[in-house]
C-alpha cells in the first residue's frame, strides 16, 4: 500500500510548495493535490513536485456544479502526473435530498468517469458523512450512487468519515470493495469531540486500524491517504500519520 499525504491537511500554512521537502524528508513519495494548491499554476505545482521528489497520483478537483468544467480539470491533471482524479463531495446548498437527486449524480458521475477513462485517467467519488445518512425514504445516499452509476465510477473511501456518519467502516469496506481504489486513513476522537473538528493524526485516534487492515486488503485500494481537516500542528500529523501508517502496512509498499 503506497502512503500519501493530502496538501489540504496543511492548506492554512503557506506556501504550500515550502512544505514539499519537509514531506519528503519524513518519508513521503507521494502527494494527494487539492485545488487550491495547484489550480493557477499546475506546471509550477509539478516543477515544485519533481524538484523535492514527489510526485501527485491523486488529484483532487472541484465538486461537481452545472458547468461542464471536467475538459480543464483533466488537463491540469495530467500536467501534475496524475493518475486518478477525484470529486471530493457536494457542497450543502447543491446536496441532493432525495433519491432521483443523487440518481442524476450517478449518470453524471458515470458521464464523467468515461471521460477520464478515456484520457487515461481513473475517476473517484470521496465520500464524507453525509452519504451515509440515510434520505427520508431510508435510502442512503451512497448506495445509490454506487448502484446508478457505472463501475468506472471509483471510491476513495475516507474511513474517518464514515466513523463520524455513525456506521461500521468495515462493513462498508466490505460492502464496497470492488469500487475502492484508495481509502483515507483519517483517524477520529470520540465521537463528540469538539477540538480540532473531532479529528486526531493516524494512531491516536479511537479507530481500531489493525482489525480493519483485513478489510483494507480485500479492497482494490492501492493508496492510503493522511488527511486532518483542523490540525494544531500539520508537521506532528504528516510525521506521526506517516510513521503509524508505515507501521501498519509493514513498509510503505505492501502489494
């Protein structure tokens, strides 16, 4: 299992290209990209990449609205030297709140997994918790977007999320494991917790990895994404996630 870090964990301490060689001293090769960081420069964002040796398989790009904008984002993709690009969620006032709603997500989505496929690239849905929660029909919106939309329609599943939604993470694991090509290995404090959004760097959190790492295997994840949405101290999180994360898999490259 190869090991990334996601910028967004670090978004609020520029520059963000500063942060590149202190990640890859403490072991990262790979970087998951949001858009924020690399949107009005994609080649100066790979130049940076390459100069500290990193490189950005996973590329975040913007949640899906009404414009036809996935032309632009495949581009910069594939400038950054991505593999999979990835629609992280749906902002609260575009949300759909019933079934036909997220049924017309998954044909788009499929659209758009096509697309990509097409231009060489994998596309993925990240979840958070609001997919879990089920509609006023009993409906949850994820099983919906996996059962409408085409199978080129990946997961990355973020297991922290999923813990915060209030379901078991590794009956979704199970449940989805053909569509997950990456998790995130976002860790969580107890339920409730109001410091730092309830989030804690991977190993120090109440998630019991150990046990879910059969489930993690079973799935065609290929990438374990760190991510902290409200970090104290970013450095802690990157290196403690990463070292905890190494740990886990025996080495940052099991497969």
């Amino acid at each position: 299992m190869e090991i990334a870090y996601q910028l967004y964990t670090s978004r609020k301490a520029l520059p963000l290209t500063g942060q590149l060689p202190f990640l890859k001293r403490v072991g990262y090769d790979h970087i998951e990209l949001w858009p924020g960081a690399y949107q009005d420069d994609p080649r100066g964002f790979r130049r940076a990449l390459d100069d500290a040796g990193l490189d950005a398989p996973s590329v975040f790009i913007a949640d899906p609205t009404e414009a036809d904008d996935l032309p632009a984002w495949i581009e910069a993709a594939q400038v950054l030297g991505g593999r999979t690009i990835v629609r992280p969620g749906v902002m609260p006032e575009r949300r759909p709140t019933g079934a036909d709603g997220w049924k017309r997500l998954a044909e788009r989505l499929s659209k758009e997994a096509e697309i990509a496929w097409s231009a060489g690239l994998n596309f993925a849905w990240h979840n958070h918790d609001f997919e879990f929660q089920p509609l006023a029909d009993g409906a949850r919106p994820i099983d919906i977007l996996v059962e409408h939309s085409d199978p080129l329609v990946r997961l990355e599943l973020d297991c922290g999320w999923v813990f915060q939604a209030g379901s078991d993470i590794e009956t979704e694991l199970r449940r989805f494991a053909d569509r997950i090509i990456a998790i995130h290995a976002k860790d969580a404090a107890p339920l409730g917790t109001a410091e730092e959004d309830g989030w804690l760097a991977h190993g120090d959190g109440v998630i019991d990895w150990v046990a879910l790492l059969p489930a993690i295997r079973a799935t065609n994840a290929t990438l374990a994404v760190v991510e902290h949405d409200e970090p104290a101290d970013w450095e802690y999180v990157a290196r403690r996630s990463y070292e905890s994360l190494a740990q886990l898999f025996d080495g940052k490259d099991d497969r």
